[in-house]
C-alpha cells in the first residue's frame, strides 16, 4: 500500500472555526491533491499541488486554501468552517514519472462542522 | 474538458451472479481510463486501468473492463459477484500524455445480495 496518511481521521469543529487537515506521503510522488466525497456528487477536486510550494484550484475551491512547504506534506485549511463543508475528504497522491496517471489515496477525513 | 457519467447510482444483484457497471466518457483527446472501488469506510483503490494496447482489461480479482473507442465506454464486468464485492466504484478519465488531474463518475454503489 501507498504510504498515505491523514490526520486527524475525525474531527468535530463549530461554524466559524478553522479547520487544518494534513495529508502525510512516504512516497516521494510530485502530485497530491485534495478531494472532498459527499453522496450523489461523487468525488470533487478542492485544490491540487504539482510540486513543493505550487499549487492550484480545482471544482470546489471556495472556502479552501492550501499549503505545501515540503513534498511529504499537503495542508488543507478551513479559515472559517461551515455546515457545507460537513463532508469527508480525501488526500490523494500521483507520480508523474509513472505515466498512468495512477492516483493513490488515504484513509479519509471525516469532518462534521456544527 | 472531458466529463464521466456513471449511469446507475446503485445495482442490486444477487451473489453468484453476473454484473456490469456502466461508464461513458466525453473527451476531444486521447484519454486514460481507471476504475476505482471503495470500500466500506476506506479509501479509493485501484481496481484496473487502461492506457493502451489490449481493449479489455482485467484485474487480479475477476473484475474486467473493456475500452471501447467508438462508444467511449469503459464498462466494468464480472462473470459471478461475492459478497465482498460490495462497494462503491468508481470509473475516471485523464488526458493522457500530461494531465494528471483525473474527472471522476459519480460513482456507482454495487450491492451484492445472498
């Protein structure tokens, strides 16, 4: 299995709060991206990072921000948690050099925002 | 841009008998195509993939997939369900040659019945 971890796994937080999830690869791939799963809407892209300090927009940007100061580590913030963003999330990683595209994924997050 | 239709959101089927989730895929370029499945409370894992070469492709635990071009479909098959295949599965596409930001389905929840 890929070396993906997130943390912390569960979390309940109040609207207004920020929320800061970590996604942890031992991998050394190039590509991590963060994903959020809510039924009947699948898998949407938030934010993706092509590299240390490079990072870009996906679908479901709004109320996001992001960080990646080292390749093992993608930040996901929540400045100002809403009920909206009850969700579950997903870190994912890829490698370019594999040329498949191939993405591996962690466990989840599964946040509730009271 | 390329898009993913999973068309059913949910298959019953009983145990021991056969199954085909759906997929269909819109793209002006040449595409990669993946199948993932997700388990209860876990993250998405590879099932199988096509980048080129064979049409039909298959994964180690019975599962196949077959790339047809003119239909742009990449339906998922097995001959005879297990219990264990419960989940939900994905099917998504990248632009091959470069994108690695994949469009996934929406998903399709299989639920295999005694």
């Amino acid at each position: 299995d890929a070396g993906i971890t997130q943390s912390p796994r569960h979390k309940v937080t109040e609207t207004g709060t920020p929320v800061t999830l970590r996604c942890h690869q031992t991998e050394n791939h190039r590509y991590m991206y963060w994903y959020r799963q809510d039924p009947g809407h699948g898998l949407r892209l938030i934010h993706y990072s092509y590299g240390v300090k490079d990072t870009d927009k996906g679908e479901v940007s709004d109320g996001y921000s992001v960080s990646r100061s080292k390749t093992e580590d993608f930040l996901l913030t929540l400045e100002s948690a809403t009920s909206s963003q009850t969700s579950v999330y997903f870190c994912a990683i890829s490698e370019s050099s594999s040329g498949s595209n191939e993405q591996f994924f962690g466990p989840g997050t599964r946040l509730t925002v009271l | 841009a390329q898009s993913v239709t999973q068309l059913d959101s949910q298959v019953p089927v009983f145990e021991e008998a056969p199954v085909e989730l759906r997929c269909n895929y819109s793209s002006s370029v040449s595409v990669y195509l993946f199948w993932y499945v997700q388990y209860p409370n876990q993250g998405l894992q590879l099932l199988l993939k096509y980048l080129s070469g064979s049409t039909l492709v298959e994964s180690i635990n019975g599962f196949e997939a077959e790339f047809n071009k003119s239909q742009t479909s990449f339906h998922l098959r097995k001959p005879s369900v297990h219990i264990s295949d419960t989940a939900e599965y994905f099917c998504a596409v990248s632009r091959s040659g470069g994108s690695y930001i994949p469009t996934f389905g929406r998903g399709t929840s299989l639920i295999v019945h005694p």
